[in-house]
C-alpha cells in the first residue's frame, strides 16, 4: 500500500500549462527523485504536493487521507 498517492494533477497559469497529469505511488522507505529539464514543472509538481501552490485538478492522499484542499502546515503535522 502506498503511503503517498498523487493521482493525475495538473497545473496551468492562464493558458499555458505548467504540469500535466502527474501521478506517484510512494511506499514506505522508498526514495523518489523528480527528473527533467529546466521548465519541465518539477518544482511546480513538488509545491502542489506540499500545499505552497494548488492544483487545478487532481488529487493528492497521505496514508489514504485527501490532502488535496489541505494547506500546507496541516500537511506537515500529518508528517508530509
């Protein structure tokens, strides 16, 4: 069972999209790295899963638990 979930988000600003339907399975002692080039929305990706920015669709589950609508200082007390 995985620990994090992150189903399908995606992130736009105005017309251009920034991340398109990203999804990860995350399993307890894994380790998980985001490659890409420059302007590939790694960051972006990153910031919708701790809560700094919001994702336009998708949704993002810790231990089975929608953190999707959650900020960012809720999420860190549930250990993201």
């Amino acid at each position: 069972m995985s620990i994090l979930s992150v189903q399908d988000i995606s992130k736009s600003y105005k017309l251009r999209k920034v991340v398109k339907g990203i999804s990860l399975q995350i399993t307890s002692g894994e380790v998980v790295g985001l490659l890409g080039p420059n302007g590939a929305g790694k960051t972006t990706a990153f910031y919708m899963i701790v809560g700094l920015i919001v994702a336009d669709s998708g949704k993002i589950l810790l231990d089975g638990k929608d953190l999707t609508s959650q900020p960012m200082h809720r999420r860190a007390k549930l250990g993201l």
